[in-house]
C-alpha cells in the first residue's frame, strides 16, 4: 500500500491501525497545481507552502526581499489563487468509519471542495480544520480544491462591516490595511521591522485520515509537586467515528534506565455534539527517578517520553500520541513588594517574577519574531536551530514569542524544552484594537483552545500573553480617540477577558494569563483591565522605547518591575545587505533603497542622534556609510548593553526580575532592532549579549556626577564569597594601568548586590582615562571584563591608531560538525571596538572587543571549508577611532 505514508504531524503522532494518507508534497506522491484568478498563471505548488513561495520557484516572481520587490509583487496579494490536486483510493480504502481531511494551516480565507462538492471553509491561520470528507470521497480519482480569496481584499470587506482602528499601518511601513480583521499573522501587512507580503496556501502539512472509533488530538499534563512525588495528570482529548466508544487508555513514561511508569484504565469516551471527547489518566512519580527541568544556565534539562495510546474495544484499532515531558514547577509570583524589598515608604506595588523549582530566578532573553516574513518558510529547521542555539550562547534563558506573528510550530517549543529557554508565549494579537462580532469570536475561541492544548504540555511554556501592547495602546489612544475609549475597553474585555481567559484558564490551570504586555499584572486586572498607567514601575511588565536621551547613561532608564521590551535600532552589515541589491548606488544612506527599507517615520535620524552622542562620524568620510552601519551597531549595542545592566542592576534595589530586549531575530535586510541579521549574521548587539547577560558580572554604574557604583551580579544558586575584584585605570595611550586596587566582593546566590565601594579614582584627567573591572573568584571560570568611559568617546585624548597583528593556528574539528580556528590578536594599543569579519560562512566566538591586554586569542566557527592560511588572509577588521582613517 504505497500511498499509506505515514505522516509525522505536529507533536510526534504515532498512529496504529488509523491510516493517514498524505496530502503533502514531499510526504505523499500528490501533485499540487496553483492558479490565479484569471487562469494567467498556473505552476506547480508545494504543501506545505505558499503563492509567494511557488510564483518564485516558478519563476513568476522574483525575489521577494531583493530592492523594492515587497511592492513590486504586491499584485500577489491582491489575486485570488486556487490549489488543486488529486489522488486515487481504492474500494477497501473507503471502508473506515471516519475520513477526514485534516488541513494544519490553512493561510487564510479559503474554501475546500472534494470532488467538485464544498466541504468546509477557513478563515483563521492558526487553527486545524478537520473537515469529515466521508460522503465526498469515491474510489478512483478524487480531485481537491483549495481556492483561497485575497487576504487583503477579505480584511477590507470585513471592515466595512465590523470597522476596529487602526485602518492601515503608517504609510512609510508600504504595507496594508485592515490586518487586525483576519486572524493571520500581523506582521505580514508590514510592521516597522518587516515588508508586507499577504500570502495564501497551505502553511503546513495536509493529509486524510481514515479510522473507526477515535483519534487523539492533544495531550495536555498537569504536573504538581506533591511532598516527596510528582502528580502526573495527563488529559486526552480525542475525536470520535461514533457516539460511544469504550476501550483501553494507557499511558506510559519512560524513565530511562529507571525503566518506565506505566498506568492504564477501561474508559467509555462519549463524544459531545461536536465529535469531541476526553479523558483522564493520573501517574504519581517518585522524585527520585526523575532529575528537574531547569531554565538555560541553572541545571539539565532532561526530558522523558510520555505516549498516550487508546485502543478500542470494538474495533482494536489504536491511536497515539506521544509528547515530551519535564519536571519543573513555573510560577508567576504577583507579590506585595514589601516582603520582597521591606516595608518602606517606597515600597509600593506587587512583585513580577517567575519562580522555577521554588526559586526566583532573573529572566534574561529576547524577543521573538517570525524567522521568516512567509509563514511557509518560519519553520526551517536549520534557521530556527540557530537562532534558539545563538540564544543560548547569549546566556538567555527566556525569548517571548511575540503576538504580531504566528504560534511557533512544534519543533520550536521541542527546541526551546531541549535548550532550556522558557517562553512567554503571547496569543497572536498585536498592536490593534480587534474586532468581536460573532464570527470573530467564535474562530478566535477555537483558535485558543487548540493552540493552547496543543503547547500546554513544554515544560518551556512559561506564561501567556493576551495581546501585545493593546492595553497601553487603548489607554494611550495611540489608534482611537478618547472618545471611543469606553467602546474600545468593552471589546477589549469581551475579546481578551470574557472570551479568552476562561478557556486559558479551563485547559492550562496551572499556567499565568497576563492579558496584556505591558501591563500591570494583576493590578491591570483591578483597575479593569485597562490600567491607568499600563508602565507603571511598580508593577508587571514594561516596554521602553526612547531614542531621544543618551542611551549609554544609566540615569536615562525608568524602573520596572520586568523589562519585557526595550531596543534600538541598527543596521545590518554590508554583507547582509548585498544580498538584497547589486547597485552600488544603493548602499547609501540617502539612496532611495535604504529609504525603502526604513519603515521608522523619523528615518535615520535616531540612530544617527544616538550615535553622535559618543562617536565622531564625520560626513566627509570617504567611508561614511560603512562606518555608519558599524557605529549604528555599537551605539546599538552599547545602548542595550547599559539598559540590561541597568535592569539587572536593579534586581538590588527595585527587584526588577526580568529583561527581555527587542528583538532577536530579523525578517529582510533592512535597519532593525535585531540583534541578529536576516541570513544568521550576528551584530555586535549579540556578541555583547553574550557578556551582558553572562552569570556573574561585576558591572559598574556610573552616574552624571561622576560618581561610579559597583554591581555584583550572581545568576547562580550558589553564593559568590571573597571574590577579588580588580578596578584598573588606563591611560588611553598605554596597556599598562596608571593605578589599581583590588577589593573583595561577595554577592548572594541569585541577587544583585550593590558593592560596599567608593571608587574614588578621579584624580586624572577624565578624558585620558576609562576604568577597567575584572573579577576572579573561586568556582567562576569566567566572569567578563567591564569597562567605564568617564567621558564620551568622542572626547576622548590619547585614543590613537594601534598596530594590530591577527594570525589564524590550528582548526578543530568540534562534535557539532563545525571547524574552530583559533584566531590570536596582538596590538600595542588599546583598540576599541575591534570588530573582525571573514568572507566564509561563519562567526567568531567573540567580536567588537575591547582590546585593553598585548594579546587576546578567541576563535572562528564555520561549517565551511577553508584552510588556516586561507582564513588568515581573508580576515579584516575595524575599529572605532576619532578621525579620518
Ligand atoms: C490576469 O491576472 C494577472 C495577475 O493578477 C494580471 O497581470 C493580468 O493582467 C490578468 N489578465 C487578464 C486578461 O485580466
Ligand atoms: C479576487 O477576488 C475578489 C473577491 O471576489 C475580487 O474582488 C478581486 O477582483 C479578485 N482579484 C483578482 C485579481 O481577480
Ligand atoms: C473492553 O475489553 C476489555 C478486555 O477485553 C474488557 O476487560 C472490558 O470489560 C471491555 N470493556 C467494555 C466496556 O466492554
Ligand atoms: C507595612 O507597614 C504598614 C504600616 O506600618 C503595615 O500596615 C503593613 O502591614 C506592613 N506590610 C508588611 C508586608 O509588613
Ligand atoms: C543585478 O541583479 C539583477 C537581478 O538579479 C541582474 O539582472 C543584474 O544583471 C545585476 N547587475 C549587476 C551589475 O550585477
Ligand atoms: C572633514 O570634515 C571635518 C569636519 O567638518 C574637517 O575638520 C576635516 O578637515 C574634513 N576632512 C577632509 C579630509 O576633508
Ligand atoms: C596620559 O598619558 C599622556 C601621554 O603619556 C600624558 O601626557 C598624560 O598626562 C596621561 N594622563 C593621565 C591622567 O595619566
Ligand atoms: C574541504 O577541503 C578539503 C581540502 O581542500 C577537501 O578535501 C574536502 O573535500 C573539502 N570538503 C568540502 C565539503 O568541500
């Protein structure tokens, strides 16, 4: 039987004696054709997939992301496009009970016919329809349509009907309007990161299934800590072929060589009117033969198989299921602040923590948008792989999947249990006032359940979001005015309160809705859900955004209880943005290119505001816009380096306890928040990230007046006792400090402790000198260096052109396939900045030094093929310098 192929569908479904027959391109033998409206256009089309994806394969379109593609293809969105396949069955194949076609995306208005009969329509991109095709299918040839309507002409004629602000996104985004009326990835009419491209297809796999009695949907755990044994509660929710079904559900966790926990009971399922049903199935685990999950940077995180199996009486046929499972216990911990910080006038508000494992733990992280602007092509394993990977290097142990994009497939919560990252996963609604007419609530209620039931099990999951940024963006009436206010908060609570939480609430107990972010956590719930001030510091979570104030000054930043946004921008290297055009007038910063892929209405202005606050960029340099980009990405990365400081800095005095900076990853080639470039490239934003978020950091603050404190930050369970801290000032004409003391520093486990120090060290002229922090201490293999600029660096005197020799020695081959060369650097002066860049695919362990010692030796990472010399030949550098290079 060739054409009973099994597919692995989202969650590792095992089926038994069900069959599923694959509708995708790669998993069956069926052939998808993709047409227009008119008929001008057929080619082959893919599932999973997309119209934007398959008119390029086809030839139809060029690149998407090259020059001003996004609106020169534009016309895609506005067609209406029909898939079309068929496939053959044989008599015996129709003889099961139930045949569905399951489609797992659908992208996003489109109606299915099965031989030429409808049976069933989509409207929403992040539900699986299931669409009983019993009656239609025959044996022989059967033919399937998917005809898709214009995502952007839908939204429109929705809003005609059930109007919700904003109408469009701003003009200089070039994207589209009426977003907010579709339940599609909003990102994809534009944001201020990303192009517009509105696509239709089949987003992911599609197949039919074929069974008698029931098949399993979802497994959802409920895992509590009780005494000295966990409770394992595992919920199946299932759909049936008839009413009643009676038979045997076992559950089964492997332990590893601890062998396995195995528990089955009779059950009678009884389907409600919808086909659905569910059942129970409870398991207690002794704590000793399971090890605890724990976040990146705090311990393992072991993952145990849990397969879920019914087997029906009647028939013997058998469904599975198997998911993952940790153990670990995540609270969200909404606190008075005096038990935290004592009782005293200001200590006014609630906590916002996340506890793991009963500890408070400080989340470090970013934030998550799509890794690519078509959904069809997020999901690439190698591009998702990497970014979570770079998170982890970056010691983050939290990324927060943003609203405007989609629910992450599988294998990214699989990836996020496996590396350790906890997620704040928001419920895809952002930056909008949303609809609540009927039709509206009734997809998004089905949209929750499923998603909800379908992530609830990763021990990664950590809290939900209702929205992003719709709470603060109704109190600010950035998108209506005062007056609809009242309106506005009724639909807000009927989407978000009355419509969502109870069903976040029924299926995920155990887990934190925060509806909005920011917002005030419980205290926005108080005051009706729509806070007075959404960033009030005392309490939940804030954004902060200010590109008007020196973002390399720690007085410039508000206090938060959780910084769960904050950025700025920068743009990507030369590199990156070669790929998107081949005219070398474009790569100019008044070129009509870079204008085009600015979607800030203040265009360049801020960044380059920022950057002259502590560069000198001159304009008649003959390489100002290649040192534009590079001193972007220092300002940027500094900028974000002071405010995470800060944030961390202020666990001590404010218990802020989290800091998650905007954004980690990148849609096009274009300036962004991004610490990481579209095509993988890291700016100096991670490469900092790297030592900003580091476990233990000694990190200065210095203040307008000159005075400079000194933070232990401690990131571990266990305390850091008689550390010795070296403060060092450097001229900056020499490597040999002028003075040092040494001081011995201790700090807590898991605390930020302000140091008992006065660092009274100015005597010197300060724009001949920086300070430079280094910290040894016992069980600390590596704590970075730290450093203070006492005065701008474009005021700096003694700055001046060092000799730098950089020699590449010997390649290692490393377990993960890469090859590491070693890469050793040796100059006569300080060098600031030091920023290397090689033509082969790749990284460097580090980058955009601080070149303060003779001699520093990192490495280079490829999974290319190139040789020591050839590396050592190809190897360039820049640095930052006062003058005219
Ligand atoms: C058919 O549709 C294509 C793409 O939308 C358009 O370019 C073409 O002009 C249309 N042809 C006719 C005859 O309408
Ligand atoms: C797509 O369908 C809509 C609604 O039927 C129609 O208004 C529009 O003209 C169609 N687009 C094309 C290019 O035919
Ligand atoms: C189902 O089958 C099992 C084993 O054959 C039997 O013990 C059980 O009573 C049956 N249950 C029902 C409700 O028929
Ligand atoms: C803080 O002090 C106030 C006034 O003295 C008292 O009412 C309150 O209970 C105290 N709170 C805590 C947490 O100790
Ligand atoms: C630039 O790229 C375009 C599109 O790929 C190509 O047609 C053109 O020949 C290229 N021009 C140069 C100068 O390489
Ligand atoms: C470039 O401009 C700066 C500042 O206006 C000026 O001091 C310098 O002489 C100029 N250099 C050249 C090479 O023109
Ligand atoms: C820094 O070094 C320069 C050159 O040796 C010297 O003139 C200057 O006085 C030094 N400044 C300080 C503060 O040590
Ligand atoms: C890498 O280079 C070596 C030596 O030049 C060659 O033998 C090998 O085939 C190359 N491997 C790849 C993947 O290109």
């Amino acid at each position: 039987m060739l054409w009973f192929v099994l597919v692995l569908a989202a969650c590792s479904a095992v089926h038994g004696s069900m069959h599923e027959l694959s509708m995708d391109s790669d998993g069956g033998n069926v052939q998808w054709v993709v047409e227009n409206q008119n008929g001008s256009i057929s080619v082959p089309g893919r599932v999973p997939g997309g119209v934007y994806s398959d008119l390029r394969r086809a030839g139809v379109l060029p690149d998407l992301l090259w020059q001003d593609n996004d609106v020169a293809t534009r016309w895609v969105s506005y067609d209406n496009f029909t898939y079309s396949t068929s496939f053959q069955l044989r008599a015996e194949h129709l003889a099961t009970r139930a045949a569905n076609l399951v489609l797992l995306g659908v992208d996003t208005v489109a109606f299915v016919e099965l031989n030429g009969r409808p049976v069933g329509a989509a409207d929403n991109m992040f539900v699986r329809y299931v669409f009983d095709v019993k009656p239609y299918l025959k044996e022989g040839l059967n033919t399937l349509r998917v005809s898709f309507a214009s995502a952007v002409l839908a939204a429109a004629r929705r809003s005609a009907r059930h109007y919700a602000a904003p109408a469009c996104v701003p003009a200089v985004y070039r994207g589209e309007c009426h977003a907010n009326q579709l339940r599609k990835m909003q990102a994809s009419f534009a944001w201020d990161w990303g192009p517009a491209a509105p696509g239709q297809g089949l987003w992911k796999s599609a197949f039919i299934e074929f069974y008698n009695s029931a098949v399993i949907r979802s497994v959802t755990t409920h895992i509590t800590k009780e005494d000295k044994q966990w409770r394992l509660r595992v919920k199946v929710y299932l759909e049936m072929a008839g009413r009643e079904e009676t038979g045997e559900l076992g559950a089964r966790l492997a332990l590893g060589a601890q062998g396995a926990v195995t528990v089955a009971k009779q059950v009678t399922l009884v389907a409600r009117g919808d086909g659905t049903a569910d059942a129970e199935i409870d398991m207690i685990v002794s704590e000793n033969v399971v090890s605890l999950w724990w976040p990146n940077g705090y311990g393992a995180q072991p993952l145990y198989d849990l397969s879920v199996t019914f087997t029906s009486n009647s028939s013997q046929e058998t469904s599975a299921r198997s998911i993952h499972v940790g153990f670990r216990t995540v609270e969200v911990v909404e606190q008075d602040i005096a038990e935290v910080l004592g009782n005293t006038t200001q200590s006014t508000g609630l906590t916002f923590y996340l506890k793991v494992n009963g500890y408070p733990l400080f989340m470090k992280g970013s934030n998550w948008i799509p890794a690519h602007i078509l959904p069809e092509l997020g999901g690439d394993e190698d591009t998702v792989d990497s970014l979570l990977q770079a998170a982890v290097e970056a010691h983050m142990n939290m990324v927060r999947v943003w609203g405007g994009g989609v629910y992450e497939r599988e294998r990214f919560y699989r990836r996020c249990d496996q590396l350790g990252l906890l997620v704040w996963q928001d419920l895809m609604f952002a930056c909008s006032m949303y609809p609540t007419d009927k039709e509206f609530l009734d997809t998004v209620r089905v949209e929750v359940e499923q998603n909800v039931l379908s992530l609830q099990h990763h021990p990664s999951l950590a809290l939900w979001g209702g929205n992003n940024e719709n709470e603060v963006a109704l109190r600010g009436s950035w998108y209506t005015h005062p007056s609809e206010f009242d309106k506005y908060k009724a639909e807000y609570i009927k989407l978000y309160v009355d419509t969502i939480k109870p069903i976040v609430h029924s299926l995920d107990p155990g887990r934190r809705y925060v509806v909005s972010s920011p917002s005030n956590g419980l205290e926005s719930e108080r005051e009706g859900y729509i806070a007075a001030n959404p960033y009030s510091p005392n309490y939940g979570d804030t954004h902060y955004y200010n590109y008007l104030a020196d973002g390399w000054s720690f007085d410039i930043y508000p206090l938060t209880r959780f910084a769960s946004e904050y950025g700025f921008q920068s743009l990507p290297s030369l590199t990156t943005l070669k790929t998107a055009t081949n005219k070398s007038e474009d790569l100019s910063l008044d070129s009509e290119f870079m204008a085009h892929r600015q979607h800030s209405p203040n265009g360049y202005s801020f960044i380059e505001s920022e950057m002259n606050r502590h560069l000198q960029l001159f304009k008649n340099d003959s390489k100002y816009f290649e040192k534009f980009i590079f001193y972007s990405q220092i300002s940027q990365a500094m900028s974000i380096k002071t405010e995470t400081e800060f944030y961390r800095q202020s666990q001590a005095t404010w218990y802020t306890m989290g800091a998650l900076y905007w954004q980690l990853n990148d849609v096009w080639q274009a300036p962004s928040w991004s610490g990481i470039e579209y095509g993988g490239k890291w700016k100096m934003l991670h490469y900092f990230a790297k030592s900003f978020f580091a476990p233990v950091l000694v990190s200065p603050r210095l203040h307008l007046t000159g005075k400079v404190d000194v933070y232990l930050l401690n990131d571990r369970l266990v305390p850091l006792l008689g550390g010795q801290l070296l403060v060092e000032v450097f001229n900056w004409t020499s490597l040999t400090p002028v003075d040092s003391k040494t001081y011995t520093v201790s700090a807590k486990p898991l605390s930020a402790q302000k140091q008992d120090i006065t660092l009274d060290l100015w005597k010197q002229n300060k724009k001949e000198v920086f300070l430079r922090f280094s910290l040894k201490a016992e069980g600390v293999a590596e704590s970075p260096m730290n450093y203070v600029f006492p005065v701008p660096l474009k005021d700096v005197v003694g700055l001046q052109k060092p000799t730098i020799q950089i020699t590449v020695s010997h390649r290692i081959r490393l377990h993960s396939g890469e090859t590491q060369h070693i890469v050793h650097i040796v100059t006569d002066r300080a060098v600031l900045f030091l920023w290397l860049e090689a033509p082969a695919p790749g990284r460097f362990r580090d980058n955009g030094f601080m070149l303060t010692q003779p001699y520093l030796r990192t490495a280079f990472l490829t999974a290319g093929n190139i040789t020591t010399s050839e590396l050592q030949k190809a190897i360039t550098y820049q640095y930052y310098l006062n003058e005219i290079s």
